[in-house]
C-alpha cells in the first residue's frame, strides 16, 4: 500500500487485497509520537459513528478482493498512519501513511518554481 497525500477537503483513498474482509485502523499521533490507535472499520463495514467519515469500497472482480478505505472530505485531523490487517489472520496486514495539507500550503507549494 503506497502513502497518499491530498489537499484539504479532497477525498483520500487507501487500498488493500485481502481473502477475507479486512479491519482498517488509524494509528493518532502527538508531536509525531504514537499516542493511539482507533478501528475504523470492522468486518469490511465502517465502525458506528465513523459513516460521515469514511467508506468502503469492495472490488470483487479481483482475486484476492481489494478493499478499498475511503476518507472522505479529509482534513489535518485525518492524517496519520492507517493499517488494513485482513481477518483472521488471512490475507496482507499493510499500512501507509496519509499527509492532508492545507489549501494554504498547497498555493505556497504551487507558487515555487
């Protein structure tokens, strides 16, 4: 799974293949140290409470099925590490890092030559 940067507001989209439904976790950060992980989702489906967030997306016609988390409407708060272990300990356990910058950043950005 290879890290993704998006501009604020945009949706982000992490994928995974797996033989059986995969959990997603966020791992939270504080001054770049790990403080906490969350699962976001459970059995393929997204956790109670995180459906305005995110989603899944499954893709059947590809063996072994690819998951695919999406992060909707992104903003600083979701950056951080995301982990997608498959289920009982069949399929890949991978994890990439997720970098959302601000609209701000990104016009500075787009000013350098």
């Amino acid at each position: 799974m290879e890290s993704v940067n998006v501009t604020e507001g945009e949706n982000a989209t992490l994928s995974c293949q797996s033989a059986t439904p995969v959990n997603w976790q966020r791992r939270l950060f504080s001054a770049f140290r790990p403080i906490d992980s969350e699962r976001i989702c459970y059995d393929g489906k997204i956790v109670e409470g995180y459906e305005d967030e995110f989603s899944i997306n499954v893709d059947h016609t590809e063996e072994p099925p690819k998951y695919t988390l999406i992060i909707l409407n992104a903003d600083s708060n979701d950056s951080g590490e995301y982990t997608c272990v498959g289920m009982a300990g069949l399929g890949e356990t991978v994890s990439a890092n997720l970098t959302v910058y601000g609209k701000d950043a990104v016009k500075l950005l787009s000013m350098v030559p």
